[in-house]
C-alpha cells in the first residue's frame, strides 16, 4: 500500500496540482472576500478532468492555504482575507504599524504550517475513533458550545466588559434574520427575498473590518498612523528566534489541539477556532496586557488553531460525510465527483487512494510554510502603497468580494451597511469582533436550544441538561469562561497588593 500512495504522491500531475493549490490557495485567501469556500468551489470543475489524487490534493491545499493566506492582509492592512484571520488583524496591524510586519507574517508563517501539519497528523491517525466522538453531540451540546464561543468573547473585551457585550447581543440579534430552520418562519426580512437566507457572514465581515478600516484611515489621510503605514520599515528578522520558538511550544501544541477539536464540530469553523485559541493564549499568558496591542503569542495561537481547524474538519467529512465547515462542504461535492463516497469504504476499497489524499495534504501544509517564508519578504512591500491608491484598491476588492458570494447585490448593501456600524463602532470604542461572532454563533445557538427544549418534552430543561455528560462539562467551561478573567484579576491584585508589615524589612533585601 506503501508504494502505491508513492505512486499517487510523486507524479507530475499531482505535484503541479499541489504548487497550485498551495500558491493559488494563498492568493484567493489574501483577497478580501473570497476565501477557501469559493476558491474550491471555483476550481472544482476545473478537476473534472483529472484523476482523485491530484485533484483532491490540490483542493485540500487551498483549503488549508488560503486559511494562512488571509493572515497576509490581516497583518499588513487590517483587512482579514478570510473570518479566521479575524483575530490574527488585531495584533498582527499594531505590530506592522511599529514596523515589525515581517516579523508577525513569519509567526503567522510557522504557526500556520506547525498547525495545519499536526491537524494532518492527526487526521492520519486517530480519524476514526474522533469522528465517533463527534457523532455524540447533539441539540443541547451544539446550544452549549455556541454560548461557550459567546463566553470567551467576553474576556477578549476585558478592557470594557458591558461594551463587548452589547457588540455580542447585536450580532446575535443579527443571526435572527431570515427563515427560523425550526419552524420555517419568515423573521425580519422585510420582503427582501436576498434576507430569507439570512445575514451572509463573510459581507458582513469585509464592511465591518475592511470598509470601516478605509472609512477611519480616509478620515485622517495625513494623521501619523497613515505616515506610518506607508513609510513602516519592515525590520527584524523573519523566522522566529529559537528562544522564541521553545518558549512557544506550549502554545503551538495547546492552539493546535484546541482548532482540531473544534474543526471535528460541525458548523464550527477556523474563525472560532482562531479565537478560541487567542482566548486560550491570553489566558495562560504572563503578558496578558500585550494582547490586541501587538502580541507574538496571540498571532502564534490564532494561526496556528485556525490552520488546525482544517485538518479537524476533515476527519468527520471523510470517516462519515459530516463537514465541519463551509469549506469542508464543498470538499464533499468534490469527493462525490471524483467517485469517493465518505465512510469505512475509504478506508478499506479505496484505501490508496484516501492515504494519498491525506498525506498529500500533510505535504501541502509544510510546502504552505515554504512558499509563505520564500515570499513574504515581497509580500510586505504592499504597506509602501500610497493609502490613497490603496484604499480605492481595497474598497473595489471589497465589493467584488462581498458581490461573488451569491452573485447578489442585496450582499454588497448588506456590506456597505456593516462598514458604517463598523465605523461607528470604532469611533465609540465598540469591539467588533463580538458582533461576527454573535452572528456565525446565532444559528447554532438558536437550532440547538430550540431542539433541546423539543428533546426535553416534559423535563426541565436543566434537569435534561444535567443529565448528559458532554453538557455537564460544556457548563463547566462556560463558568470557568465567565468567571475566570474575574478570580485572574482578583488574584492578581492580591499578589501585587504590598504587604505594608514586610516593607521596612525587604527594603534593602537583594530579592
């Protein structure tokens, strides 16, 4: 079997398919708006012709490389090139605006490949038995599992609490446009056929960071942070130092395991993985305060969990059909026409096939890294633009995007809209992020309380919630989610309290 995955990997074809994917993967996520779902979906008809293993190679690649490629505009110009790049933009711009852009694509660059290369490990592995575990989730531990992504948001807003969630509860009051999945009631679209659907997230995203970053840097064209985003050296150097890199290790393992986890979920995508694993990070952190003012650690969590997402989502889509993302969705149609039916068959009949598959992703991970640190160095040249031709560039680059989704002109107001809420947001001093994630996580949290309290019939609903093992540990992170920044703090302030008895006999101490 060995030597017939070989013979699948090292064929001409399969190699050229990998280097396009990987370069065309990096590319599609670097531009605003598209991302892997439409990349994939665009090249999937250009695979008719071509045997599985390069065409699912070169599919997966760009699955896993656009991931990293909306790191690439995230960092340098606040513009996330996909929602998992979301968290990456917060510390990644401050970082590029002190001139050290360089130095948080190369952490983006290791984290991406180390992410995305253990999730593909791990997809080889143990696929089977975490694709059972999966398959134990139902209503009542989807509905737990969004408030749980809607708890960590809150200590990402730590600075002011009632302001991220007031951001929070208007993107989930946003997730109730559109046809109730439950019931089959129209709510909220005011006749707009376009909203029946509901709010697009990615339109929403690119007028929310994109188009409200070009609204607030038009506003100061000659301000000192315009001056510094055209003429920022780029200095210091490129990969991380090796003492960097241990002091790291923790994070890239804990990052790692956290975006597999949630790529395993459906419906839970690299844009929660990516904040689940920041949020993670600035827990564990000794340099909390560091964290949304350019931190090395929160880019390394942020990318390295949103890469491994990818190799998570593909565990339950090949073992059992299930895709853990948009992505992962399109993958299954791309499985379909290449004859490739998810499910123990892979396994056993088309056993080659599946391992070539899979390692050829492993191999697109690690050649992701390649590229990325080959071409990064003119990659940041983009921040020498003029801000005055980059803007238009990114405004049109905005409408394209927010347009190609579903071909609808409804998603570009939809955009237009959220850059002016963004824009306000901004100037009141509102996070943002809890908005996109209150919108991805308002369906999830809705469907899923909606059919527990169906599952439940006469129970009380916390009684039923009680009595099943996953919720009751689901609860248990939540508290500790909301709780946590509070006793952290507190426990904080005692330690640093000075102990008025000691001062006198410590003031000349040496410790």
């Amino acid at each position: 079997m060995i030597a017939e995955v070989l013979t699948h990997l090292f064929t001409l074809q399969t190699l050229m398919a990998l280097f396009v994917g990987v370069v065309g993967g990096i590319v599609i996520g670097a531009l605003p708006g598209l991302g892997a779902t439409m990349g994939i979906a665009i090249l999937i008809p250009v695979t008719y012709t071509m045997e599985p293993v390069p065409a699912l190679v070169m599919l997966t690649a760009i699955y896993t490389s656009a991931i990293y490629g909306g790191s690439i505009t995230a960092i340098l110009l606040h513009t996330p090139g996909t929602p998992a790049s979301a968290a990456t933009a917060m510390d990644g711009y401050k970082l590029t605006l002190r001139g050290e852009g360089l130095r948080a694509i190369g952490m983006s660059t290791v984290g991406s490949m180390i992410g995305g290369t253990i999730s593909g490990v791990m997809l080889l592995l143990i696929s089977p038995p975490l694709a059972r575990f999966s398959l134990r989730f139902n209503a009542p531990e989807y509905f737990l599992l969004a408030i749980f992504g809607l708890s960590i948001i809150g200590t990402l807003s730590a600075n002011n609490l009632l302001k991220g969630i007031i951001s929070g509860v208007l993107g989930l009051c946003l997730a109730l446009v559109g046809y109730d999945v439950v019931y089959g009631t129209p709510r909220f679209d005011y006749g707009i056929t376009a909203l029946q659907s509901g709010i697009q997230t990615v339109p929403a995203l690119i007028g929310l960071f994109s188009l409200s970053q070009v609204m607030i840097q038009a506003e100061n064209i000659g301000a000192k942070e315009n001056k510094v985003l055209e003429t920022a050296e780029l200095k210091g150097r490129f990969l991380p130092s090796a003492q960097e890199m241990v002091m790291l290790i923790p994070n890239f393992f804990r990052s790692a395991l956290l975006g597999l986890i949630v790529g395993i979920l459906p419906g839970a995508g690299g844009d929660i993985g990516s904040w689940v694993g920041y949020n993670e990070a600035k827990r564990f952190s000794k340099h909390k305060e560091e964290f949304g003012n350019g931190s090395i650690e929160g880019i390394c969590a942020s990318e390295t969990a949103n890469n491994a997402v990818t190799g998570g989502a593909l565990i339950p889509l090949i073992t059992l059909g299930i895709p853990g993302s948009s992505a992962a969705a399109v993958l299954l149609g791309g499985l379909m026409i290449h004859g490739l039916t998810p499910g123990s068959a892979l396994f056993t009949d088309q056993a080659d096939i599946t391992y070539s598959i899979i390692i050829g992703f492993i191999i697109a991970n690690i050649a992701m890294g390649l590229v990325g640190m080959l071409a990064s160095r003119y990659v940041v040249n983009v921040v020498k633009v003029p801000y005055a031709i980059l803007a238009p560039v990114i405004v049109v680059l905005s409408v394209v995007g927010a347009y190609a989704i579903n071909i609808s002109f409804v998603d570009c107001c939809v955009m237009l809209a959220f850059g002016f809420v963004g824009y306000y947001m901004r100037k009141f001093d509102f996070p943002t992020a809890p908005v996109v994630l209150g919108l991805i996580l308002g369906d999830m949290a809705e469907q899923g309380l909606l059919r527990s309290i169906i599952m439940s019939k006469d129970t009380n609903l916390l009684v039923y919630y009680l009595s099943r093992p996953i919720c009751v540990v689901l609860l248990a992170m939540i508290i500790l989610a909301v709780f946590a920044p509070v006793l952290m703090n507190a426990l904080s302030k005692k330690m640093n309290k000075p102990d008025v008895a000691s001062t006198g006999a410590d003031a000349n101490s040496d410790d």
